[in-house]
C-alpha cells in the first residue's frame, strides 16, 4: 500500500487540494492531544530515514526535555548522495504531506522556528516548497498551532550549499546559521546545542512526512502497513541494472528479492544478480545471499549492513563493482569537508589507488594498501562521511576481490613494498582516530 | 525489380556487337520521367527497404532496414570489460582518421587542444583517399555562393538543411585557400603554369556553373597525402592507428566524455577520455544494402552512427543512400569499385546491350542509376560470367577527345588495366554501387550533435546533401565541417574535464530496446564487414 506516493496525496503546492485529500488530520490530532504525540510516534516504531535509522521519538524526547523557547526544528532535504531520490520527489509533487509532519513535530518539541532545508540543485523542489509554505500563511491550522506553541511559528525555506556535508545533521545546522556546512564533534548533539546553541530538532523529509500519518491514523495501521514485524512503509531509490528503476513505495521489511526481481522488474536484460549497493553507497554490500533478507533497519543490521537512505543501486553482470566502488569513493573523497585530515587524505588516497587500479595502472602493492585503508579510516572523521567510503570499500574488496585482482592483472597483483605510499599514509593515520557519525 | 546481380540481358558478345555497329549510340526514345523513373527503379524505394527506427532520439524515422539492425543493437563493451583498462587523456578526441578526422584534428590542435586521433586502420585508410571527381567550390566568376546554395538545395530534392547549406558553400573558396596552404595541388586551367593561373574548373552533374576542382581523376588521394603529412608533423596530434571505437563514453552529467577503443594489436580495451569528442567515422557502404556491391572502402561500417544513436543523438534521411551509376559490374572481383564520373562529365556515354543511350549522363545520380537498373531490369543490360550492367563508352570519349584516357582519367585507365581491358578500345561494364549515405546524424552548423561533448563531421552527418548528394559536395563537406567540429571541440573542450566516466547511457538504452521488444543479442557496432570474420568478442579474449 502506498501511503508516500499515493496519487491522491501528490498535489504540489496546493494546500486546499491537500486538505481536500484528507491532510490536516494529523495536525489537529496533534492539537487535541499534545502529550500523545511522542507516545505515538514511539508506538508507531518510526524510525530515521535519512540514513542513521535513529529512534525518532527519542529524538523528539530530547529536544522536548529541553527547556524553551527558541528551540528549532530542521526539516533535511539536503539529498545529495549517489542513487538517492527520494526526498526531492515529496517536496516537489506533496510538499504539505512533509510541511504538516514537521508542524506535528515543532508541535511536539515546543519549537516555533521550523526550517525546510533543501538542496538548492533540486530547483523544482525548492519552488515548490517555497510556494507551499507560503499558502499556509493564513490558514486557520497554523493560528491554532500558534496558539498552542505560545507564539506564532515561522515556517520558511532555506536552500543550503548542495554540498552533500551540508546533509549531516551539525553541518545542516551550521548552514541554516548561514555559515559554512562544516560538521563538529558530537555531542552535544542538535537536541542540545543547535541553530543558536538552541535544542534543533534534525529529522530527514521522509521521516516527517511519516509522522503526520501515523498521528491521523494511529500506530496501529502504521505498523500494520510493514511486513514482519517492521513497522510502516519505506520509499525504496531503485536505480542501476533493472528493468524498472525508480521510487518504489514498499512496506518495510520487503524482501530484496520482491524490490529486484517482482517491483524492479529483474535485472535488466536478465543477466545476473551480482551485488546492490545500499544508500549511501556508505554501506556493506547486499549480494545474492541476500536476496531473501528483508528490507528493515534490523534484519539489514543483523546481516551486518544497513538500509541507510533506503537507495538500491543494483549492479548486474557484466557491471564492474570496482569502478562503482571507485566512483563513490571518489564522490566521498570530492565531498570530504577536509576538517578531519584522516578523512580528507585517506579518502582522497583510497581514490587515487582506486583510480589507478581502474585504468590499468595498479601497482604491486595496491590491494594490500587498500585493505589497510579500509581498516585503519573508520571512525576517523568527526562524521560518518569517512567510515561510510571505508565500509563499501571494505565490503567490495571482501566480496568481489577477484575483480581487482584481475585489474591489477598478473604483476599488480604481487605483494611487493614499492608503494609504501599507503602504509606510510595509514601509520599517520592511526593518530587521528576520533570518533563522530550521527546519533 | 530484380536483384541487381541478375545476369539476365543480352549476351556480351552480342552487346558488343552492338555497341561497335551503332556508333555514335543513338538515343532510345522511351525515356521515362524522372520521378516515375526513380519511383519505379531507384533501390531506396522498393516495398520493404525502409523500416521505422523504435527506440532511440529519432524513434519513427524511417530507416534502411539493414542499418536499423545495428543502430537498434545492444553494445559490444560492457562495463566489466573497462575495468583496469588503461586510460588516455585528451582535450579533445577525434575518432575516424579520413578526411573529416584529420582536419578536425589540425583544427583543434592548431587551436592550441591536446588531441587523440584514432581510426580503425591506418590513417588514411578512408572513403577520402578513394575521392576521385574533385571538389566543389564556387571560385569562378560567373558562379556564385547563392547558386552553389541552389544548386545543392536542387539536387538533395531539397531537403537538406538551409542553414547548413548555406555553411558550406560560404566556407567554399576559404576551404580551397586552406587546402592549397596545406600543400594540395589542383589542376590548373590551360595555359597556366605552375607559379600562377587559374583552377581548373568543370561542370559537376546537376551544377549550373563550372565548379568542380580537381586533382587528376585521384583528387581524394592528392587531398589526404597532404592532410596525412600535416597530420603526422603536428606536435599537438597523438595517432592510434588500428585502435576503433567501439563504444562512447559518458560523464556523470550525460556529457559525451570520449569512447572505448580496441587496441587491435592487443586485443584489449583502452579509454580515450576527452572534453570533447568528434565523431569521423565516414559512411556506410560495407553494410551492402539492398546487397548492392559497394565503392567504399573497408572500414565504411556505419560505426558512427551506431555510436552516436545510441548516446541519443538524432539522425535524418537514413533512408536515403546514394547508388552511383558508374560501379564496375565486371569483372567480379572488382564488382563495386567507382568508374570516375569525371569519365561521363567529360562526355562518356552510357550505352545499353542494344548499342543505344538511355538517359542524359549528366542528371543527378539518383536518376542516372535509377536509368541503368531500368534498362538491366527490363532486358536491355549486358550479361557477362553471370554479372549485368550497361556499358560506359570510354573508347567513343577517347575517340572524341583523343589523348583524355591518359593525360586525365589516369585512375580509369588504370582500373581498365587492372580488369584486363584497354579502356581505349573496349568499353567498361558498369552498373550502380552503393557509394554514399545522404543522412547520417543530424547537427548543427558547428558540428554539434544533440548530445553535449559530441561533434561530427563528414560523411556521417546528414542535412547538408537532402536526399541526393552532388559530386564534389563530400570533399567540400569534410574540410568545411571538419574545420568547423574541429574548432568548436577545441574552444569546449577547456571548459571542464569529465569525471566518473562510463557507460551509463548502456542501462537507458537496453531498457528501451526491451520495451520495443527488440532483441539484445544482436551486437553493434559491426567495425569489420562480415566477410572480414573478425569476431570482436573472440579478440577481446586475447588481453589476457
Ligand atoms: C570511390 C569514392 C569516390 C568518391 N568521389 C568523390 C568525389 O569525387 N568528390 C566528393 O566530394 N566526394 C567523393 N566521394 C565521397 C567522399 O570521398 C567521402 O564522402 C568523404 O571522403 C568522407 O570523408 P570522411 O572523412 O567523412 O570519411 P572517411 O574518409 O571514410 O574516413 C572515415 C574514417 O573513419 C574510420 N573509422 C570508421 N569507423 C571507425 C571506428 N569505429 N573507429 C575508428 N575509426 C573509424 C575509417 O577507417 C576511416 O579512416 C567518393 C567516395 C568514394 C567511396
Ligand atoms: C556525510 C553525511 C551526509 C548526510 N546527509 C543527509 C541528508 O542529505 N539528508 C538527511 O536527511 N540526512 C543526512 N545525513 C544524516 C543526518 O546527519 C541526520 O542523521 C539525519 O538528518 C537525521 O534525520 P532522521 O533521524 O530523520 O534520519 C547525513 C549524514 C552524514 C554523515
């Protein structure tokens, strides 16, 4: 069932239309029972999807706890990374689907200043958002929900850098303050010290567009909508070797096989399944052992991998997993925000390697230093950005070594110590371990 | 119509007979309008030819069968394949080393680009060096730019495109100037000698004024030695021969970003990674369409528009293909090799087995080879070891002109010595030979095709000839348009290097043949002709 993408509910910018499609609801269950709210949403097993799969109650808790006012709420739509698509699509076709969740949620926390954030290269979605939030000006649900907060709510859009740091939860605040997006080191986290030093609230577009549905509709059909256990839907970002790329609306806890081979419409010209990348592309590769497992935060996590942003990048024979993997290491290495020098250089000296390995120019030795890169960078950056380029490289050198051995050909493969490069880099490396990544 | 193979006619002998009784040929009076004329006998327009292209930028567009097989193929290349593939960098690359490749390669490298130059053969192994007519250009003084536009307009049945014509015959004289300063020669009108005069000019068929220029009856082979010097003496220039392309390749924002050669010599893949990339790749005749015989030479594979297509550029008048009258028709193993025009532009005449004329040797080739598969179909041809044609009159144009065989069809007289026969005394068998491919993709008057990063030039483009091409209008194209492509890469190249290069476009388009319900086991392009057993898939294996 779609809850997300269902026709009726994509109707741009138009708030009469919306509310003529049953939206509000949520908003005034909201009204009539404040203090349900957080009950509800923790009832419903929400959780964050804009990569981390945090508790999204607890979160809300949090910044709850805080003493008012002047508290925030940051809606990310920052959406940046390879394979991703998802959140552009509800801004720009139900922007008042993920504006009502967030009122639900400034409703929630006590925060009167609610910021849609979004990715200034999402042109469309930008307008429309700006146009949808300028038609709730006068409508009545929004006085009441003043009335509520004690003062009236500022709803606005801000359009960030678009560089994809500026989609970590710090970086975003900093960039809603106008600076640079440049993360810091946790904590305090948001829900203590945000925009201002104000407790800020940082859910994903995808996570409060849940919300307003699970208070007009109750945990009970929320959780009903998943399949073994896991609760709700979750929008799927298929792309790569399928017959059928696109967003695809699915209850969570759908298998990869139902999402590749039933939605997706199989690999594309019926080759073999080789691997998909998990959104991200920051995560441990999902292969055709994988098939059956179901697509939730907890059955991903037991399989050591992670559904991240819920992208699907899948790779079919006759696709090169090292060139993908080179690619998105490249992007991470692009997109370091160069605070943490372990990040900066080692993703940047991971994509030189693979770079070269790629083009025929490995060197004896390569394959060793990547593994110990792969070993050495994680939980080096005061993000995620680093471990995420450090666990998909780990992950295709695990399961798919033999595509680089074959690009190293007969003498890369070699374990000579010409290249030192690598395990010099790694031994300056082991310093910087600081531990970061989102909540 | 009958396959134009069908050796039916009247017996050699016979027809020589004929010939010998009845000279000067008399006309034959039932000559036929030249549209019922081409409607009737012209290949392009027999039941079935034309199929409606299904997928791709110009989906609808009707389209020589043949050719619509290969442009709605799947790859040759994977994305496996370019895994550790060594890459070379380039601002700006040039694939396809005839005429049109190598000005554009002069053009940008003089321009101050890093260029890649890389063909199928060797440099020069093209349809320029095979050239022999001349090239057009609107120098005299009685002619003008305004009736080169017409002219050309005319005799593509005017559907070419105006703008590019009116691009190419302004950049006529300046192309002539350029070729010279290149070190060209052209024949000189009598009584000029070598430190001053004029060109020599004449009439090429459908012109209205003298205006084609030329070298000997070999004016493609005197073009290329010059740009094959230029070429191999500019420092900007890196060549691989013997390297074809087998696939484009694409940025991460839909950009062309160069392609994936085969290094024959190895057998493996190399990327050529370029700011920008023109395609040269020629024509098309080695796909034998309506399995005519063919003037072109090996590599004339129709791998460019393959390529392009695939990226999504657009492509026009793909049913269009252009049979030259003047094929040799025997014997076999020179079936398909080009009888000058400059032979009946000098006043050769066509004569059919009953020793008579048949069409006015000057109108446009359309009609001119649309008139002999007539006479050949309906008997009058000449038969001889099972092959038919018509006979062009050489020994009546020696007789008339005495001395010409020698002194300026030195490319005929030497095709007659190679086929056993003195041109002097004997008359040539010929029947049409598929020579040139109208269309071709479709591009703006820079050489730009719809797709960002890609530029072609020569005769893989379409728009300048409309459906029939003027002799002597090829030449012209590829140096105006290759200086042209060649200038505008250099100038866009600089902008910005490609990043995460790949096959990207492969997924889009394999859907879409998918839901056409295309087959995905037909693999294109075809580099080789089939006779070649060159099997790509087999040579890739050897890298290892
Ligand atoms: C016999 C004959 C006589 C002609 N006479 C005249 C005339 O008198 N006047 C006139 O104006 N025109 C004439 N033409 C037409 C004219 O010669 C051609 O149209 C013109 O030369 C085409 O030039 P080009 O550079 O576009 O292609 P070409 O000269 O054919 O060059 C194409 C090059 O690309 C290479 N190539 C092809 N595929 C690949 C690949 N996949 N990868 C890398 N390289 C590739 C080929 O090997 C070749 O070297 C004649 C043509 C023929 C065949
Ligand atoms: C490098 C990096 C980039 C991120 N980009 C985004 C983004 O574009 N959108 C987003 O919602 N979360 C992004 N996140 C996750 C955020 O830090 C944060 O966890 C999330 O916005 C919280 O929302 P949620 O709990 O609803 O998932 C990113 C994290 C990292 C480390």
């Amino acid at each position: 069932m779609r809850v997300l993408t269902d026709e009726r509910r994509c109707v741009g910018a138009d708030l009469g239309a919306w509310m003529a499609a049953g939206g509000g609801a949520g908003l005034e269950r909201a009204l009539a029972d404040r203090g349900g709210i957080i009950p509800a949403i923790e009832a419903a097993g929400l959780r964050g999807l804009g990569g981390a799969g945090f508790a999204t109650h607890r979160k809300w808790a949090a910044v709850a706890a805080q003493p008012g006012p002047g508290k925030w709420v940051i809606c990310n739509g920052n959406e940046d990374e390879p394979g991703t698509f998802k959140d552009r699509f509800l801004l720009s076709r139900t922007p008042h689907q993920v504006i009502e969740g967030a009122l639900v949620a400034a409703l929630a926390v006590g925060a009167a200043d609610i910021v849609l954030y979004i990715n200034p290269r999402e042109a469309a979605a930008v307008a429309v958002a700006r146009e949808a939030v300028a038609q709730w000006e006068a409508h009545p649900l929004l006085a009441r929900l003043a009335g509520a907060l004690g003062e009236a709510p500022r709803l606005r859009v801000v359009t960030g850098s678009g560089l994809y740091i500026g989609g970590e939860e710090t970086a975003a605040v900093a960039s809603v303050m106008g600076g640079f997006p440049f993360p810091r080191l946790k904590p305090p986290f948001p829900a203590e010290s945000g925009v201002g030093d104000a407790p800020t609230l940082v859910n994903n577009v995808e996570t409060l567009a849940h919300a307003g549905h699970i208070l007009a509709q109750g945990p009970e059909w929320y959780r009903g909508l998943g399949l073994g256990g896991a609760p709700g839907t979750k929008l799927f970002s298929l792309s790569g070797d399928v017959l059928r790329p696109g967003l695809h609306e699915l209850p969570m806890g759908t298998t990869l096989r139902s999402l590749v081979f039933g939605h997706g419409g199989g690999v594309l010209a019926g080759r073999a399944f080789k691997a998909v990348f998990t959104g991200g592309p920051s995560n441990t590769l999902l292969t055709a052992a994988d098939l059956d497992v179901p697509l939730d935060f907890d059955s991903l996590r037991a399989r050591g991998s992670r559904l991240g942003t819920g992208a699907m990048i899948v790779v079919g024979e006759g696709t090169s997993i090292l060139r993908k993997t080179a690619e998105y290491v490249a992007f991470f290495a692009a997109n370091s925000c160069g605070q943490c020098p372990p990040c900066k250089i080692g993703t940047h000296q991971v994509s030189r390697i693979l770079e070269r390995v790629e083009a025929g120019a490995g060197r004896p030795g390569d394959l060793r230093a990547l593994e110990n890169l792969a070993g050495l960078l994680p939980g080096s950056g005061r993000c995620g950005l680093v471990d995420g380029a450090a666990t998909v490289l780990a992950s295709s050198l695990r399961t798919f070594r033999g595509e680089y051995e074959r690009a190293l050909g007969p003498s890369g493969q070699e374990d000579g110590q010409e290249d030192g490069q690598g395990d010099g880099q790694g031994d300056r490396l082991r310093g910087g371990g600081l531990r970061g990544g989102a909540p | 119509m009958s396959a134009p193979a069908a050796a039916h006619g009247i017996p050699h002998a016979a027809a020589l007979a004929a010939w010998r009784g009845r000279a000067p040929a008399p006309p034959r009076a039932l000559a036929l309008p030249a549209p019922e004329l081409l409607e009737r006998f012209h290949p392009d327009r027999r039941p079935g030819a034309m199929v409606p292209l299904r997928v791709g930028a110009s989906a609808g567009l009707p389209c020589r069968a043949e050719l619509a097989a290969l442009l709605q193929s799947d790859a040759l290349v994977e994305d496996e394949d370019i895994a550790g593939a060594p890459l070379l960098d380039a601002d700006v690359l040039v694939i396809g080393g005839g005429g049109a490749g190598c000005v554009a390669a002069l053009t940008a490298a003089r321009a101050g680009a890093r260029v890649l130059l890389a063909t199928k053969l060797r440099l020069g192994d093209s349809n320029t060096v095979m050239a022999e007519g001349g090239i057009q250009a609107a120098m005299g003084p009685e002619d003008s730019l305004q009736r080169h536009f017409e002219d050309t307009l005319r005799a593509g049945h005017f559907a070419a495109d105006k703008a590019l014509v009116a691009a190419l015959v302004s950049d006529g004289p300046g192309v002539i100037r350029w070729l010279i300063q290149e070190g060209m020669g052209f024949d000189l009108a009598e009584g000029s000698d070598r430190m001053g005069g004029n060109l020599l000019r004449r009439k090429p068929g459908g012109a209205t004024a003298a205006r084609l220029l030329s070298y000997r009856d070999f004016t493609g082979l005197e073009m290329m030695r010059a740009l094959r010097e230029a070429v191999l003496l500019a420092p900007g220039i890196t060549l691989l021969e013997r390297h074809p392309a087998l696939e484009l390749l694409t940025d991460d924002r839909g950009r062309c970003a160069g392609a994936v050669l085969h290094e024959l010599a190895r057998g493996r893949p190399v990327l050529a990674r370029a700011g920008a990339t023109v395609l040269a790749t020629g024509g098309a005749g080695r796909l034998h369409v309506a399995g005519f015989p063919t003037s072109n030479h090996y590599g004339a594979t129709a791998d460019g528009l393959v390529l392009a297509y695939r990226l999504g550029a657009a492509l026009r008048e793909v049913d269009s293909f252009q049979y030259h009258p003047t094929g040799i028709a025997w014997p076999p193993r020179m079936a398909g090799q080009l009888v000058s025009e400059a032979a009946r532009a000098s006043g050769a005449a066509l004569v059919n087995g009953l020793g008579e004329r048949f069409v006015d040797e000057l109108d446009t080739r359309d009609v001119v080879a649309a008139a002999i598969l007539r006479e050949i179909a309906e008997g009058r041809g000449v038969a001889r070891d099972g092959q038919a044609g018509v006979f062009l009159d050489t020994p009546g144009l020696e007789r008339a002109k005495p001395g010409i065989l020698g002194r300026s069809l030195v490319t005929l007289t030497h095709l007659a010595h190679r086929a056993g026969l003195d041109a002097a005394a004997e008359p040539f068998l010929v029947r049409p030979t598929l020579h040139y491919q109208n269309g071709g993709i479709a591009i703006g008057p820079d050489g730009w095709s719809g797709v960002p990063g890609l530029l072609c030039a020569g005769e893989v483009t379409g728009g300048l000839h409309g459906r029939n091409r003027m002799m002597g209008n090829a030449l012209l194209e590829l140096v105006a348009f290759g200086r042209r492509a060649g200038a505008a890469a250099a100038a866009d190249a600089r902008a910005e290097r490609p990043r995460n290069i790949g096959l990207t476009h492969l997924a889009d388009w394999r859907r879409a043949l998918i839901a056409q319900g295309l087959p995905l086991a037909r693999k294109a392009p075809l580099v080789f002709p089939p006779y070649g057993n060159f099997d790509m898939a087999k040579d890739r294996g050897r890298a290892a």
